[in-house]
C-alpha cells in the first residue's frame, strides 16, 4: 500500500508541475514586459539541473528548479524612487507553489542567511506593499553566507538603487545561485531540502533600444564583505557558461554578442560606489 500511495503522491506532483507550466505559458504574454526584458530567462539545453517552472510573484518571476530546490534565476525591473521609505518588515512565508517542504525555520542552526533574490527594499520601494510581502516567500530565498547576504550583496543591491537606477530611467535586474560544475560534487551539500550554492550572480541591464549597458556579476559564499564590487565583474555569457541558462534570448545576434561579451563599465560610474560601504556596515 505504501508504493500506491507513493506513487499517488507522485502523480500529483508531476500532474501539478503540467497544469503550473500551462498555466505560465498563458499568463506569459501578459506579464513578461513587466518582469522581463528580450525574453524569460531559459536553458541553453535541456537537462535536470537546468529545467525549472516560472512562479509569477507581485514585481517579480521566479525560475523554481524542483531539483536544486532553488531558484535558478530572479527576474525584476527597478526604477528610480522620489520616496525611499517602504513599510515594516513582512514575516517570512512558505510557499506552496515548491512542493517541497520549505518552512521558514529550515535555515536555523546551518550557519546560512536567508538570503534574499529579489531584494526586499528595491521590490517594495518600487513597486509597493503587497510586492514587499511577496519577497518574504521562502520561493524567493537561497542559503547565503553572513558576510555575503548582509555585507557585500547588500551593497551591490544599494548600488543598484541608489547609484545605477537614478542614471538611468529603468534597469532589468536578474540574480541567482552558481552550482559547482558536477552536480553529484554538490547533491548533499544542502540545507534541509534546498541545495547550497557555491556562488551567486546578478546581472544589471540599462535597456537602451540601440545600445544597451549591462554590468555582471559573480560573488562568492567565501567573501569577507568589504572587497570592491569590482573585483567582482564577469560577462554575462560567463554566467550563461557556469549556470547552463540563456539570458534575454529575444536578443539580436549582433546586439547579444556585445551585450554578452564584453565587460564593458562605462556609463555605470562604477568606480564611485566599488569601495563605498554597506548602510549598515
């Protein structure tokens, strides 16, 4: 009786995981140009460890991966802000849509933040309370490093809302977790159920109809937290490289392969925020 009831189990989460893409595929034209610039986010080619379903969150997408038990990737679009101030702290959420049993208790004790993906201040800053909430949902968070989560991810998120969105009028911004290259050199190395990451990129796109800039990013859990942001920079096909996804694959081939590239920092004044510290270091 035991395999039949497993097997029930199974076939619920299979048929879930069917009706949720279908139910994507629908919402996507409808909720792509808010969240995405030049296409969702997908894999270079289809493998487990690439393989993810899209949660549709208030100001933000998410690409769950049921085998990492992570995201794979945050997509959100940020803009300057008149009024910094955002309402209280929100509680942290489990959210039904993983299937896994996430709790927001599951990081206690391991030595792991709650690290966030799409940021609390700049998701409730622009695009309100009820998006705020929803950057709470246990969906959104991905073992993270003290000195990483609370010292230099945090400044390079400050970075992005007080230095790189007043140049521009808005920004794309899509951020996740880097695995090692074997995916069995990693496969127990998890907190409760959620896979840890060896490293977290983001990437920073002024999207410009002719020529847009992009900054990227790759972060290391081993960081003490006060190095330049800097030391830091990659190209975006270098993080297409170590993660297996296509990033903004509506791209033309001669704008993609600039865009991709090059690391190219010039129009991001970069050099003035590098070494600035964390408000709360």
């Amino acid at each position: 009786m035991s395999w039949r009831r497993q097997g029930r189990r199974l076939g619920i989460a299979v048929l879930f995981v069917v009706v949720g893409t279908g139910l994507w595929e629908f919402q996507e034209r409808q909720h792509k140009d808010a969240y995405t610039w030049m296409g969702v986010p997908t894999w270079e080619e289809f493998r487990p460890t690439t393989m993810h379903r899209v949660l549709r969150n208030d100001g933000y997408l998410v690409g769950w991966s049921d085998v990492r038990v992570n995201p794979l990737w945050v997509s959100y679009q940020v803009e300057a802000v008149d009024d910094s101030s955002i309402g209280p702290r929100p509680n942290f959420q489990a959210d039904w849509r993983t299937l896994w049993p996430i709790g927001t208790d599951s990081y206690a004790g391991s030595g792991y933040d709650r690290g966030h993906l799409a940021p609390n201040y700049a998701i409730a800053a622009v695009h309100g309370r009820s998006a705020q909430v929803d950057t709470f949902l246990m969906s959104n968070m991905s073992p993270q490093r003290p000195n990483l989560n609370r010292q230099l991810w945090q400044r390079l998120e400050e970075a992005v809302m007080d230095h790189f969105a007043p140049r521009f009028d808005r920004l794309q911004v899509i951020t996740g977790p880097i695995y090692p290259e074997h995916f069995m050199d990693n496969v127990f190395n998890r907190v409760g159920l959620v896979e840890v990451p060896s490293a977290f990129y983001k990437i920073i796109v002024a999207p410009h109809n002719e020529a847009p800039l992009a900054l990227a990013f790759i972060m290391p859990q081993d960081v003490q937290g006060n190095e330049p942001l800097d030391d830091y920079l990659v190209t975006i096909d270098e993080i297409e490289a170590r993660t297996g996804l296509n990033f903004f694959p509506e791209l033309a081939t001669e704008v993609e392969s600039v865009l991709e590239g090059e690391l190219r920092t010039q129009g991001w004044a970069l050099d003035e925020v590098a070494r600035r510290p964390g408000r709360y270091q």
